[in-house]
C-alpha cells in the first residue's frame, strides 16, 4: 500500500478530489468530497469537544484576510517565505532546496549564495526540460490581494494561520474570561500557503484546514491542575539528542528529568495523543519528535511535532509548542496596545522601589519655562536609566540631558495588587488535513477473500462518515419498509446512515466497509417474524442478532465507545 | 432598540467583534467571539442536520480560491460588479448607486452615463469632505490574487459564493449519487465580497458565511416527494405584482395557483421558514418576497428571498431560486465536459431518428486522400445542420462545405435506454451572519426590574451558545463541589455550561439572561440536605426543584425541546 492507493480510493469514494478537474486542476487544491466533508466535521468535532467541554477552552471565529500590520506584526510578511529558482527555459518554478534534496545534507539551511553555488557545483538543471535555472530569489508564501477598490484600496493577505486572529484579539477575550490566567482558545479553520510547487497530495496543500488552540498562560505558572491525574500516563518521545533515539517516558518523568520543558506542555503532548488515536491515528505509528536547535524559532521554550508514520516516512501532524510571550510581545510592539495582564496576589503586598525626585528648586534657573515639563519627565523616568552623572528624557519629543545635580534617587513604599505580565502561549495547532490522511492511510486495510482483494477502511467509529449501513436482505416491499422505519430512526437521533437495497448482500457490506462504516443492520425475514434484525460489525465481520427496538440504544453505545462488540455478542 | 444597541451588547458580551481593532480595524470584517462563535456552530448544525439527516442531503466542502476559468463560466468576471465613484479630493471611494439613494427611485438600475448625469444634476459631492466626484466606473467585487509564484502564477480569486464549488465537482457527486436524480449537495463555509464601502455592521461584510443547498433535479419533473405531507402549512408571501401585497397562502394553494412555480421550490421554501424560525427568527417578522422581474436572473424560473424585517427595515436573509439549468449549461460551455444526466426509461424504447450517409463512392474522386474523414465528419454531423443543398463539417480543424450529392439523410431506429438531461437548480442560499444577526436582534428584549433596565436575549434553546448556568448559591466549598459536578455532568453530555460563582444570584441569572443562557442551575443548602437543585427558565424566570440526578436528562430533553418547562412545573 502506498498513498497513491489511498488517494486513489479517496477519489473513487467521495473522501477527496482534487480541485478543479473539469479545468485542468491546480496542484496543491483539493476538495472533500461527501465522506471527506463528514469525516472532517466529525472530527472537528471531537476536538472542539475536548477542548471546549473538556478543558473550558473559547472557540473564535476570525477573519481569514488580514491587513499587512498584522503579519509584519507576526514576522510573516518579512520571513514566511521560501527559497525560489526558475526555469530560464520553459519557466517553471521550484523550490531551490527541494532540488539539493539527495544532493546536500541540509539544503533548507542553505541562503541564496550558498543555494546558487550548491546548484552549480552539481550541475542540477531543471528536472522537467533540462533548462538552465536562474539564481536563487525570495518568494513570499502568503496570498498577497487588495482589499476595498482603486486607490483606497489597501494590501490584505490570506492569513497563513489561524493563530493571529487569536492574538489580535487577546484583549477582548481577556475581558471574556474576566481577566484571568490561564484561559485557552481554539481556533478551525482555513489557513493559506502559496506554495511554490505543492506535492506528495494533501499534505502540503496551498489552501488547508488548521485546528489551532492557544493556551494563555503565567510565564512565572506553567503547572497545569490536571497534570496530576495523567502524570502516569506514558508518551513515546524523541529528544534533540544525537542520535534521534525514541524514548518511552511517563508525564512526570519527561517534566522531572527536563526532556518536556513544562508540565503544562507535557499535559497537551498527551492531550494531543488522547485526541489523535480517539480519532484513528494508530499509536503504534505515532511519536513526538522534539525540534532541534535550529529547528526551533528563537523565541521558542520548547516544541515538539506529533509524527505519524505515513508513507511518505514520518510526517509531521500536529507542533505543540511553548512560544513563551513572542507573540503577544510583537504585537504589543506593532500596534502600541497594552495586552499585559494584572496577576493579582492575595492581597495587596508593599514594595519598596526607587524612584527619581527632581531637585524643582534648582532647576528654574537652568530650564526656566520648562522646569516644569523636565521635573515631570523626571519623575517617570526609571532610574536605571541613569548614565553616571546624567539622564537623558524626553521633553516635548526632544531628548534631553539632565546633570545629576538636578536629581535624587529616593525609596518610596507602594501597595501593588499584582504583577503585570505579558503572558506565554502555548501552542498544540493540528494540520486538520494530515490529520485526516493520517487517519485514513492508518484505516486502510487489504483483506483476501475468494472473490480477490479489497479493501476494508478500519476507521474509528468517531470519524467514520457513514455510522450504519441499512439493508433490507432483498428489494421487497415487506423488508424496504421496516429497514427504512429504522433507518429513519437512526437519522432522527443524529446517525448518518447509508440506505442501500441493490445488489448482494456480500456486495452491500463490501461497499460499507470500503468506507469504513463500522456497522451495518440488516432485515431480513426472521424481522418480520420476531422483530430481531442483525448488527454486523466491520472489522470482525461478526453478526449478532438484537430486538429493533434497540438498535437505536445499541448502535449509540457502541459508536461512542461507552459499550463494544464483543460483550455484546456474548450477551 | 436599533441596531447600535444590538451591536453594542454584541461588542460586550463577546458574540461579534469589529476585526483587528488594535490596528484600528477594517470596514467589512467582524470576527466571532466565543459566544457568536459556539452560536454559529448551533446553527449551522441545525441546518447541517435538516438537510443531511432529514433530507439525505450530501455536504461537501471546496476550496475558496478559485482559478480564473471558474468565474469566467459562472459569469462572476464579467458581471460581480459595482458602479463606483471616488472622490478627487480625499479619494475616498463610494458606491454610485447609494450616493443617489433618496434622489431616484431605483438608482441600482442606472448605467454609467446614466448615474453621471443624476449626479451631476442633483450636485452630489463627497459625503465625506464635500470634493468633487469622479466619473463612474466598474469595480469587480471579487478579491483577486496569484496563485504560484512568479511568471507561473495564474489569477485566482476567492469565491463570491459556496455553490461554484459544488458546481464544478457536479460529475463527481453524481456519481456518488449513483447517477441518480434528483439529489442535493450542501456546503458551508467562507465567501467573500471587495465592498467598495461596506456598512450596516455584519449585513454587509467583506467576508462573510454561507450556508447553500443546491438541488439538482430533472428539469421534466419538479414534484417533491414529501410536499404532500406538508401542502397545508402556509408561506407569508409578497409576489411581484404591482402594489407589494402580503398573502398568507398554503404551499398548496400557492403552487396551483402558480404563485410559487413548482413543489420543489415551494417545499424549500417552507423548509427555509421551518429552519429559520426553529434557530430563532421571529415569524411574525419574517415574509417571502418573489424577485421582481427585472430583479431576477434571465435565468432564473422563479427565485424568492425569506426578509426579515430588522431595524433596517425588511433584508434579505435566505434566497430561494429556481436557477434551472444555467449554472451546469455555462460550466459544460466553457470547461467542454459532458454534465448531462441519463434519465433511464423504465425499459429502452426504440426511436426513429434521422442520420446522414455519406457516399462514399463518389467521394474518393472529390476528396481524395481525406475521402474518409469527410464521410466520419458526415456521419457525426446532425442533419438539421444541412443548409438547402449542402453541410459544413469540420475537417481536420478547418470547416469544409460539401454538396448536397456525396450524402444521403436516411432514417434509422435505435433503442434508447432514456433521455439525456442537464439538470435544474433549487438553490436555497443562506447568508449565515445575517440569519445570526437576525436571531439576535429578534431576541433583544429590553425589561425592567427595580434596579433599572436589563437586557434578556430571548434565543432560542437551539441557538443559545451557553445552553446551562450552573450556580452554586454561595462560594462555599460544600456548595461548588456538587455544583462543579453537575457542570462536570452536563459537559460530559455535550452540554455547554457556565459555572459562575462569583456575585448574587440575581446578578448571576440577569449575566445570563444577557447572553440568552435559556436555563440555570442553582445548589443551594436544601441540595446537600434532600439531593434537589433549582431550574430557572429565562423568559418567565420560573423555578421548579428536581432531583439532581435526574438534571441532565430533563435539561436535554427542555433543549432539545422534547418537554417544556410548563409542564415540567406542573408536574
């Protein structure tokens, strides 16, 4: 099995299709067909559930198009590119380090210099037509548009991640959760890459699905409460040592011996874990891979990617890190808005603290006017500012020199109710759409029977699109009605179901399970008789026969776990 | 109350926010808070629900970029477009059409020569800074970008509307469909609309939320299965007949009387009524007003909007057309692929049809080497298309008249197995943050009590983004612990809640009477003595005592509305 296989029953099944076919396509677009679409919002909704439910978290919605303040605020409009080369023949573009791949240890390291040199020295033409490439330029990846017309227009970009929208909102939602830390927010939706050459599928898609939560928290408090209940819990880690070794630690040991910088980042590592493999990401195919140092942004306390091992080797799905106050600081800086938080002690505590005291007496002469204005500036001046025998203020917009003589530094006691902190972020923002590929390559199963292959999709009950196939054992009348009462029902009490009453019975549970539908009910005529119908469950391909009047009971408790197969059947 | 008011509590409460404040915000963009946001998620899942659940609807979800090719079928380059003028002094950009709002009657109507002349005559200037205007001009409304780098870029734009994207994927979906009509696609998500200068808080927003269904239907048969079960529930109507005229009809009197022009239509229609009014749309300020003739497409058969009379007066909330085959027709024209659909007979009927033989005798002589081609030509080539005494064909690219004599038109008898139709459009189209904006406008109640005047947001239990406050009547430990636990409880079934323990409890209910929470939860010491708690019910801030463990199963069956709270009370 290879992804190829896997995209290839996506297509044929209604999972995903690429963008666009009837007018060519366009690489890196993808769209999700009927069961793609019901398996992401399953999905979604369970990780809105744990986090909203679950953790007390808010759920935003922002605006995907952005001013260009925000994103030089974020550092995207200065740094979210990539490295491009262009074909002087037939004008193609690549990514100049994708080309070094098998060429170069670490061509993603490499700058325009060393890019150009590197391809030179290789002799590395264009892989479609052999022509020369041209030098090595910087290609923004955010979708540059204009937003309001003509001359008032002004430039917008499609936001490259849902965060931003978070943080620019920062105060407003301090104020929601009457401004107290920690609180947390989540944000799903579209993000937006303009990539220079997008390959190997949904992976690296131009326009994707993010699921992104920001942690607000006390830089001087990284505990997290429900560490305790979770601290036995284990995590298969590898750490930036050499030699890229996996280790199997528990929460507490990770926190204990420093591999996990905090335990609050430890508690979303295996958040994001409980999540993943609820949703269908197989644990035996599942790591986090810290990031090396200079893989990690320098602003970073700590970060690691949730990999799962794909085809394609291991590929990353979810980055949970510590972005310590890196991102409420850039926009503190960009758009002068305080968003620091009063962290309120139990009572108000004394402080002792110096400040500076203007001598107003001797200053008249020298400043005259201004005394006034230069004793004023004085006094908010911190005394760190202090240069030897002089400080410099501002007066007026001026700078100004101010000889020691003309102040003293005294201590004074003040009350302060708190202290004011910018907060850290910490970060778990999941890839929706290697999320879902992920759970879909780890489903995808060939089984042998007499008629050949196919392919059963093990997918978890809480992600499959279709919950339950209902079947009437033939197209009579006598069996369509009853089946269709209880199809009906099913719907009514929120299960997606597939009605199907053509072909052989075989055929139907094959089609069902090449969807990963994880049951099917089937009535037949014993129904008719004494009201029992079948439960058919997917992967055991086992039968166990109930009263209609609790399939509905059943079918819930086993889709959500809270009831499995196997007793059922042994009842 | 106007809409100030609304937006104001909106801003506090945390349900809409204007979009990057900080940065000093963008005309046209609003973000949902955590409150809009968990009440757009109801309401799209109401609506997801109805329409897969009940109606077997399928959902598919598409990419918001969209290459040029897409827009050029669906007409949106050529025609999503407003007339626009700048002021020459401040360049400040208007709309022309609603700078000429009370100085004629339909100002939307007029050309560009048209709308210069009324400004010139009535003097319009800027608005602004009274300067002098410029002529008009067209501005396309959709928002332009380049997708790829560079010279390999291509023009993309970022749909105007959801339904292209269902369009586009139509071969794909019939085919999931199992190449059977009729059936229906869903999408919800992001459109988008450059305003040249948007107003009227989020009825008018650059980037918006659309909820569309589009049904495709044979064009030979617009008859609904379960109209019959609902033709005498009845539409608030406003047909455009001269004078603007409310009737209150049933669906069936409204399609025998040729009203409304089919059932489907009609069915979806009171579909859209059912919906809006269960998510909180006031039915008494809700109506269906039919496009005037020159309002609607030249395509359309029919079309009709749902309006809501809000502060604004009556706006335009769902629209409801009957787009017959245009959107598919312009979509098989411009990309060349076949979207036409076998209506199967019930079994192949033999027709007579008339087909063209050429004579290939007498052809050799005429044309020679290309003998053959010219009689394949003929024999693909329709007969209607022989012009007296002869027929162009193409050739080999190039078109080749041929006389009358090489060819004779015979009749032959084929069975067909059905007719090959391009199906109809029903297209209900949802603007999803006017449907919001309207609940919430519908809800504002203003009440007074002996402290002054309150707000209560009257939402409907569906809608309602916190469905439950759990108080405990004291902050004291033995009251929050059973308390915490109720929240606990209810969260783990789905429930979203509010523990709140700070404040009295009147300041508590009226806090969630703001934000439209349609019950609350209080412990108090009668709890740890009997195992009791109270439920208050907003609107008639009535109370009735249950056990405590019976909590969950009574409030989801009040929010579900399986049971009321008046009966709950005399029980």
């Amino acid at each position: 099995m290879n992804s190829a296989d896997v995209l290839s029953l996506c297509k044929r099944r209604g999972f995903i299709w690429p963008a666009y076919e009837i007018y060519g396509g366009i690489a890196g677009l993808y769209d999700y067909g009927p069961l793609g679409t019901a398996m992401k919002n399953n999905i979604i909704e369970a990780w809105r559930r744990a986090y909203t439910l679950g953790e007390g978290f808010v759920e935003i919605d922002s605006d995907t198009i952005g001013p260009e303040a925000v994103f030089k605020a974020s550092g995207h409009v200065d740094q979210f590119a990539d490295k491009l080369v262009t074909c002087t023949q037939c004008k193609t573009p690549f990514r100049a380090d994708h080309l070094l791949k098998d060429k170069h240890p670490n061509p993603g390291a490499l700058n325009f210099e060393e890019l150009d040199a590197e391809i030179a020295k290789h002799g590395v033409a264009c892989p479609d037509c052999e022509g020369e490439l041209s030098r090595s330029e910087e290609f923004n990846l955010m979708f540059k548009t204009t937003i309001g017309p003509g001359s008032a227009g002004r430039v917008g970009y499609l936001r490259p991640e849902t965060a931003q929208g978070i943080f620019v909102n920062f105060n407003s939602l301090l104020r929601y959760m009457r401004e107290r830390l920690p609180f947390g927010v989540i944000q799903v939706g579209r993000g937006y890459r303009n990539e220079i050459s997008p390959r190997q599928g949904v992976i690296r898609l131009r326009e994707f699905n993010m699921m992104e939560a920001e942690l607000f928290v006390d830089p001087n408090d990284k505990t997290w409460p429900r560490f305790r209940d979770v601290r036995h819990e284990t995590l298969r880690l590898v750490p930036n040592e050499p030699g890229d070794k996996e280790v199997v630690m528990s929460l507490e040991e990770a926190v204990e011996q420093r591999v996990v910088a905090n335990e609050t980042l430890a508690y979303f590592l295996w958040f994001t874990q409980r999540f993943l493999i609820m949703v269908g990401v197989d644990a035996e195919r599942l790591r986090f891979r810290q990031h090396l140092k200079n893989e990690m942004a320098h602003y970073a306390a700590d970060c690691w990617d949730a990999e799962a091992l794909l085809s394609f080797g291991w590929t990353e799905i979810v980055g949970v890190a510590d972005r310590g106050c890196w991102d409420l600081s850039r926009h503190i800086e960009f758009s002068k808005v305080d968003m620091s938080v009063l962290m309120r002690y139990d009572s108000p505590v004394e402080v002792e603290r110096e400040v500076i005291k203007p001598k107003f007496n001797l200053m008249g002469p020298e400043f005259k006017a201004k005394a006034k204005l230069v004793g004023n500036a004085l006094e908010e001046s911190d005394p760190k500012e202090i240069k030897g025998d002089h400080i410099v203020v501002l007066v007026e917009g001026s700078p100004l020199k101010v000889d020691r003589k003309y102040f003293d530094v005294v201590k004074v006691k003040e009350k302060v109710p708190g202290e004011r902190v910018v907060p850290h972020v910490i970060e778990p923002s999941h890839g929706l759409d290697r999320i879902m590929y992920t759970c879909l390559e780890h489903a995808y199963t060939e089984k042998q029977d007499k008629e050949g292959n196919y392919i059963v999709m093990r997918l978890s009950p809480i992600s499959a699109p279709i919950k339950v196939g209902v079947f009437p054992l033939m197209g009579k009348e006598e069996l369509i009605t009853p089946a269709g009462e209880i199809d009906w029902t099913l719907r009514m009490n929120g299960v997606l179901t597939s009605f199907d009453d053509s072909g052989s019975i075989g055929r139907r549970y094959a089609r069902m399970d090449e969807i990963g539908t994880p049951f099917c009910i089937t009535v037949d005529y014993q129904t008719l008789e004494d009201g029992t119908v079948t439960i058919r469950e997917r992967d055991s391909t086992e039968q166990v026969r109930v009263r209609k009047d609790e399939v509905v009971a059943i079918l819930t408790s086993l889709l959500c776990g809270s009831a499995d197969f196997v007793s059922l059947k042994a009842k």
